[in-house]
C-alpha cells in the first residue's frame, strides 16, 4: 500500500483528495470564482492554476508532495479506448488539451495529474518506493466496449457513440459483486446513474455492452440536460436565428430538464414541490421517473431480457421517492438494488490502490488505434 494524490475537476470546482494505505486522510473541494476562472479563454487553459492551488492546498495541510506514489485522475473525452487504467502520456495529452473529442472541464484532471507528477519526479530527483510517480486515469467515460449494432444509428453520419458515467458505474458493479459473491463473468446488470445527467448501461460479463449517451441527445430527462430531443422542432430551432450554437448547446446540456422547467437542478426541490401537491413539479416527477425507466427497459431488449440485476446510483438516488417509483415500473425485469451517492474520489481511490498491488492491467493510450483487451 502506499499514498495516493486524487483529483477530479469540475466545471467550478476542483476536488481532490489524498489516501494513504487504502484510508483517506485529506478530501477537499476547491471553489472556482467567475472572476478567477473568466481569465482564461478556454477552459483547458486552466491546467496551470490549478495545478498551483492544488499544491498550494497540500502544502497548507503539511503534505509533501515527495510522499505521493501516484497520481489518479477522473478520466476525460478521449477515444479510442477501452475500459480499465491508462498511464497519462503524450497522446492522452493532446488529445484532452485540443479537446479532440469534446470540450468538457473533465478533461483537465489528467493534464494536472501528469504535471503534479511530474514536479515530484522533479524535487525527488530519484525514483520513490513504486518507482517514478506516474499520473493514471480510470475507466473514462468514453471507453468503448459497445457491441457492434448497438453502434449503428439511424443514417451512417450519426453512429452511436458512449459517453457515460463509467468511473461510478464501474465501482458500484465491483461493490454489488463483493456484496453478493457473484463474479463479473457470470453477471448482467443494468445500472442507472442519476446526477446532473443520467446514463443507463448495461453490464455483462465484465464488460458494458450498451449504453445511453451522457452528453449527445441519447438519453432520459435529466436535472440540467434535456436528453432525447425530436429532431425537426431542434432544427427549426437552429435555423431560426434567434440563438447562437452555443446557446443551442446551453439549451441541452445545462439548462435542459429540471433547469428549464423550474430554473433548478436541485431534485431534493423538485421531489419537495411535487409532494407538496404543485401539479407542474408533480407532472415533472412523473416524466422524470418515466423516462428513465424506459431507457433501463430499452437495455434490457439488449440482453434478451436475462437480467440479473438493476442498480440504481448517483446523487438523485439518495431520493427514495424517485428510487420507488422507479423500483414500481422495471422491478418485473429483475431486482433492484439501489446504491446512492458517487463518491468518485473514492473510486479513484481504488483502482490506485489495485495499481499498486499489481492487481490491474495499465494500458497505453494510442490515440489512433483502439486497445485490444
């Protein structure tokens, strides 16, 4: 066991966190001010800075970085690849600096991990107790494992893709597997994230074979994203030169869903209204729940209805009001367990730990061609 620097940015914060023999010893987030963050053009602009207030912060709580082993990072938006563990390299680099493959503040949490690692080869000047420190992602969202026709879309130009919360689905399938003795080989579970956005995939064999799209219009109603949008109104709307592609883009991903209905992202205020008896908020509720029960059944069609599980996590799932009802419509399918929160520094946490003990394979991003398993 050794000691393992966390770190997972989001668009205004910055949370990172420090484990040392599987136990955590430091856990802070890092707020962001508009005015620190309008400095920069870009938001991948911003790996210096924070880089800076992350050292900066350790350095406050007596943590030499010295004593860091390795570093793990909240995966970004870089393909191809599989799921698993990359070292940081040049390739993962560029791809995440131009944002190849999305623009997204994610993508910052591997160039800061290389550069911290990189500053602590540098004032150790030899290599430490695992040999250089080196900057590692875990199961980024966009890892690939899809089977071939889950691929195809409606005309070639629109193929699907997967972008979804693999880092939380991921541990909480090795959780469910701890807590039952099941092993991955002989288990299929579909399991529902519930956050800001919502993804639903499907595990089999150890592997996600299908899943809704985070980010990309393929997917239930969510707190801030509007999820699937019928396509001839959403063109009328780009073409009708009242919004920008940027504001278009706003309208799905930030301030979609609850955001454009009630002007919140807060389920807890949503789940509190419609109890309340407010019908809009209620009517909400019920989508809501609706939608995301279509998309967990839709999975199922995937694997010919053998389903050993369905798991619901993520934030939202601390509702029991949202997880009940959701439990009402799919439970005739299979089980349902529910696993709330997403505590993804501990997920990282994790696999840093797996790293060390020599128990996980480290692939080596290529950013052309796609890690064979």
């Amino acid at each position: 066991m050794g000691t393992i620097l966390v770190v997972n940015t989001g668009s205004i914060t910055t949370k990172f966190a420090v484990y040392k023999d599987s136990k955590c010893i430091l856990e802070q987030k890092l707020e962001h001010t508009v005015a620190e963050l309008s400095r920069f053009a870009d938001v991948m602009d911003q790996d210096q800075m924070r880089t800076d207030a992350i050292i900066n912060a350790l350095e406050k709580q007596d943590i030499r970085l010295e004593d860091i082993d390795i570093v793990m990072c909240r995966g970004g938006l870089f393909t191809p690849c599989i799921t698993g563990v990359y070292n940081v390299n040049a390739d993962m680099r560029e791809v995440l600096s131009t944002s190849r493959e999305g623009n997204h503040a994610c993508n910052l949490s591997a160039l800061i991990g290389d550069n911290i690692a990189r500053e602590i080869n540098r004032i150790r000047g030899k290599d430490g107790p695992y040999g250089p420190c080196v900057a590692y992602v875990a199961d980024p969202p966009m890892a690939d494992e899809m089977l071939p026709e889950c691929h195809v879309g409606g005309i070639p130009e629109f193929p699907r893709k997967t972008l979804f919360h693999a880092l939380n689905t991921r541990a909480i399938m090795r959780r469910y597997l701890r807590d039952t003795g099941r092993k991955a080989e002989d288990t299929t579970a579909i399991i529902c994230h519930m956050g800001g956005g919502v993804t639903i995939s499907t595990h089999r064999g150890g592997k996600v074979i299908d899943t809704s799209h985070g980010l990309g219009g393929d997917g239930p109603i969510t707190p801030e994203r509007a999820g699937c949008c019928p396509p001839y109104p959403l063109i009328d709307m780009c073409f009708s030169g009242k919004y920008t592609k940027q504001e278009i883009k706003r309208k799905l991903i930030g301030h979609g869903g609850a955001v454009a209905y009630f002007g919140t992202n807060d389920m807890r205020e949503i789940v509190r209204n419609a109890k309340e008896g407010k019908e809009d908020y209620v009517l909400f509720m019920k989508a809501f729940v609706l939608n995301i029960a279509k998309y967990i059944v839709a999975q199922g069609a995937v694997v010919d209805g053998k389903v050993d599980v369905i798991i619901l996590t993520g934030g939202v799932a601390y509702s029991t009001d949202i997880t009940d009802a959701i439990t009402k419509k799919v439970s005739w399918l299979a089980p349902v367990v529910v696993y709330p929160g997403e505590n993804e520094l501990a997920s990282l946490a994790e696999n840093g730990d797996m790293i060390l003990e020599g128990k996980t394979k480290i692939h080596t991003y290529n950013k052309d061609r796609i890690i064979e398993d």
